[in-house]
C-alpha cells in the first residue's frame, strides 16, 4: 500500500469518527467544540496547501456540526426576550445563547443550514466540488434550488 493510499485511510477512519461524534452528540457545547475544530483544522490545511480535497473534508465535518447543532436549537426552549433584571436568572428559565457560548448569528445560520432538505444538503456536500465548501455557499444554493423548483 502507497503512503498516500495509507494517509488518505487514516484521513477516511478521522472523518468517519467525526461524522459518528456528530451524530452522538448531546449537547450544544459537544457540537460546538466539533465544529470549532473542524474550521481550525480547514483553515490550516488551506494555509499549508493541503488542497481543496482536504479543506472540503474539514469543511463536511463543520457543516454537519453546524447542521446538528442548528436542529437541537430548533427545538431548544427559548429564553424570554429582553434583558436580564439581574445577571443570574432563575433555573427554571432555558439559557441565552450567550449562556451557550454562540451568537445570534451563529444560531441564526446553523437552524438555516438544518432546514436545507437533507437531499440537498447530501447533494451539497458530496458534489466534485473545484471551490470550497461554506456555510454561505451551501445557503445560498439551497435558496436557488428552493426558489427553481
């Protein structure tokens, strides 16, 4: 066996165990830290010429965190508008998204990505691709498919 067929299964069993961790996942905090390193990950090999192959591949795991976190805070109690009379609230009240350590943005892209169809999600991510995978790109083509038919 070649040393690059050899890194590439290495690569494949890293991607496999990403991907299965994803779909364990439990909490926001758990698809956070997958996510987070996932994007550190896409942007070394970008900056180290890994090439577009390897930069894809981070860059599945990091949507798929971003997809399963986006359907657990679809479903999430929200925390009431407004601010906060003191800085503690009662227990009884869901946190804020501050409390989860995300942004409104960031919650606001992650339920959009889990609403894509899974088929075009699938169709996104597994398409030859000769430019990065995003978040942006991946709205932005669900939105033209959604808007064509």
């Amino acid at each position: 066996m070649s040393m690059e067929n050899s890194t590439s299964l290495v690569s494949l069993a890293h991607f496999d165990r990403a991907r299965h961790a994803i779909e364990l996942a439990a909490t926001i905090d758990e698809v956070k830290e997958i996510r987070d390193q996932a994007e550190a990950l896409r942007q070394y090999a970008r900056q180290s010429r890994q090439g577009l192959v390897m930069q894809n591949r981070c860059a599945e795991i990091k949507l798929r965190a971003e997809r399963r976190g986006g359907e657990m805070l679809a479903v999430m109690p929200k925390h009431p508008p407004g601010p906060e009379p003191d800085q503690s609230h009662h227990v009884t009240e869901p946190p804020t998204l501050e409390d989860i350590g995300i942004t409104r943005m960031q919650s606001s892209r992650w339920q959009a990505v889990a609403s894509v169809p899974v088929e075009r999600f699938e169709a996104y991510v597994k398409a030859p691709k000769d430019e990065e995978l995003t978040t942006a790109g991946l709205l932005r083509q669900a939105h033209v498919a959604h808007n064509s038919g």
